[in-house]
C-alpha cells in the first residue's frame, strides 16, 4: 500500500537504493553498538561469507522485484500473490530437510490464504489502468515469492551462530552493494531507464517529495522494525511460521487505510476502507492457528524424542562404565 502510493514519478530502482541506503547501515552500526565487535570477529571468511551472501543476494531480489512489481502492476496484483509466500517458504524449508511435511501445516496455509484472497480480491476491479504489464508483474511477484523463501530459509544456518540483529545487519549491506550497482546500471543506460520508469523524464535520480515519507516508512517500518523482528523470530520458530504470518497484511493494510482515511481529505489516494471483505479475516485467523498449533505439536514431539533418546543411552552408557570399571580392577590388582 505505502510502496504503490510512493511510487508515482519515482524510480523504483532509487526507491529501494534509498531504502536499502539508509537501513543497511543503521542495522550494521546497531549490532556493531550491541554486540561490541564479537560477533563480527567470529565471521569467517570462507565458511560464512557464502551463506552471508546468499541470505543477502535474496533481500536484494526479494525487494528488487515486489518494488518492480508494483511499478509494472497494481496492489491487487501485488495482495493475490501474497498467500504464495508461505507455500514457498514451506516448500524450502522442506526440501533442506529442516522441517518436516504435515498435513495440519499445509490445511493451515491454504484456509489463511482462502481468506487473505478473500480480503484482496473482494470489491476489486478486474482493470486497473496504472498496470502497465500485468505479465511482467506476476512474473516479478513469482520471483519475489522464490527470493523471500530463500532469504528466510537461508537465514537458518547463520542464526545458528549469529544473533539476528548481525544476521540482518550484514545481510542488508551486501544487498545495499547490489542495489547500487543495480541503480547504476539502469540510470546510466536510457533503453532500460524508459522501461522501468516512463515518467522519470528520462533523469532516474529524482525523486518526488510525496514519496519522502513512504521510503521513511520503507526504511524505519518496512526494513529495520519488520525484518529485525522477523529474524528474531526465525531464530527461535520454522521458518513456515513466520511465512503464514505474511498473509496476515492484508488485515493490516486494511487498519491502516482505515486510519488514514480518517485523517487524510479525499480522495485518500484510492485507499479502501473496511468493508464486507474483512470477514476473510476470520479464515486467516484460523489458518494461523492451525500452523501455530502443528509448530508447537512439532516442537513438543522433537524435545520428547530428544528426551527418549538420552534416557535409552543412559543404560548402555551405565553398562559400558561398569565393563571399564571391571576391566581395570584386574590390572590393578597385578600391579600391586
């Protein structure tokens, strides 16, 4: 919602440069601030530097096409491919073999994303005149789907050994590095310039004063609150869990408009209010609940395995002791 609203005669590509600009930076000197350096010290170049990459080559995609996406297409577009997330990211995670498939998990994930099509398609126009490809837009927002799924589950292994705040910090950097040459390359070569934004005037780099306080949001809401606490999150839950919570936007886009609407004078920038369609909110609700309840089932079945596992070598532990006891009571009795 923000992003669409910020986008008008704005280049997308400085858009999320400014974003990633800012945010990187701010995040990397806060866990310098609350880490004192050790974390930073441990960071080994050849074993951590790929994963580290990786995790930040996927922000920079993931942001790089949903900004994109919504230049080329619409927010309704943009809202329809939001449930896929969580299918993505479970897919992954799967695949890696760091969660395991069930079927509660997978009903969960396709109730909430009934209802969060629900929300998104209900009352919305089948044309919408500021899409300018609408082919190009799905194939960015498939794109975003796949680079967001593997930013999270590629988040796992170094969270095992960083705290989040190093893991975003750094992450965000190396996609601050790719976005600028990205910004660069389109702004330096007029062909690709026109295509991504026809109303630039054929200059990428200036930017509208109404789309100031949408890339602060971006900044302040969108990258260092959201995604800080997101990487918080998927150091201590499956990565599946923060995925489903994605379906949960369209409910607070909808709060949101809800409020500036109330502030703002028409036409409130086309924004909707509530309507009839929140009541697929209820099925997001549920769908929510059924994958929180099948993490925490899961959860507590692995601590009982792990504890089964360690009562059932206690025994052959304690037998093993008893054969090293016997054994060295003989040797010493020769000695003596």
């Amino acid at each position: 919602m923000f992003g669409k609203m910020g986008l008008s005669g704005t280049n997308p590509i400085v858009f999320a440069l400014i974003r990633e600009a800012t945010a990187g930076p701010l995040l990397l000197m806060l866990a310098y601030a609350l880490e004192r350096k050790k974390s930073f010290e441990s960071i080994s170049m050849r074993q951590d530097m790929l994963p580290f990459f990786i995790s930040g080559l996927c922000l920079y995609g993931s942001n790089l096409t949903y900004i994109l996406g919504l230049k080329f297409s619409n927010s309704t577009t943009a809202s329809v491919w939001q449930p896929a997330q969580p299918l993505f990211i479970t897919c992954m995670a799967i695949y890696f073999k760091l969660e395991k498939p069930t079927i509660l998990k997978f009903m969960g994930i396709a109730v909430a994303a009934a209802g969060c099509l629900f929300v998104s398609l209900w009352n919305s126009e089948s044309k919408d005149d500021d899409a300018k490809n609408e082919l190009l837009g799905n194939v960015l927002f498939f794109l975003q789907g796949l680079c967001c799924a593997g930013f999270w589950v590629g988040q796992k292994p170094l969270l095992k050994k960083f705290p989040p705040i190093t893991v975003i910090g750094v992450s965000d950097i190396i996609a601050c590095v790719l976005m600028t040459c990205t910004a660069l390359l389109i702004n330096n070569t007029s062909v690709l310039l026109d295509f991504i934004c026809e109303d630039c005037g054929s200059f990428g780099w200036v930017v509208n004063k109404s789309s100031w306080w949408a890339i602060a949001y971006w900044i302040f809401g969108g990258s260092i609150l959201a995604y800080l606490l997101q990487t918080w999150g998927n150091k201590s839950i499956d990565a599946s869990v923060i995925g489903i919570y994605t379906v949960v936007q369209p409910i607070v886009a909808v709060i949101a408009s809800t409020f500036i609407i109330a502030l703002s004078s028409a036409p409130h920038w086309d924004l909707r209010g509530l309507s009839e369609a929140d009541i697929g909110a209820v099925a997001i609700v549920i769908g929510l609940s059924i994958v929180l309840y099948d993490n925490r089932r899961s959860q507590t079945a692995n601590k009982e395995d792990s504890c089964s596992e360690t009562a059932n070598m206690l025994p052959s532990l304690s037998q093993d002791l008893v054969e090293d006891h016997s054994l060295l009571l003989p040797a010493q009795a020769s000695t003596h």
